[in-house]
C-alpha cells in the first residue's frame, strides 16, 4: 500500500516538473518573438 503510494506521488512529481519546463521553454519563445517585434519597430 505505501509502495504504490510513493509510486504515485513519485510520478505525480516527475510530470509536474516536464510540464514546468515546457512552460518556461514555451514562455521564452514568446518572450523572444516580442523582442523581436520591438527590435523590427526600432528599426523603422
């Protein structure tokens, strides 16, 4: 019973942090397409 548990909270764990990093990964692009934009209107 307190195997599985662990089992349990060891997986529930492990997807909570890839989700986190596609986030933070997923939030760096838009923050790098924003600046971008600023950068093309600098320009002009």
């Amino acid at each position: 019973m307190k195997r599985s548990f662990l089992l349990l909270l060891l997986a529930l764990f492990a997807s909570t942090g890839l989700t986190a990093c596609n986030t933070v990964k997923g939030f760096g692009k838009d923050l790098q397409k924003v600046g971008e934009q600023m950068e093309e209107k600098a320009d002009k």
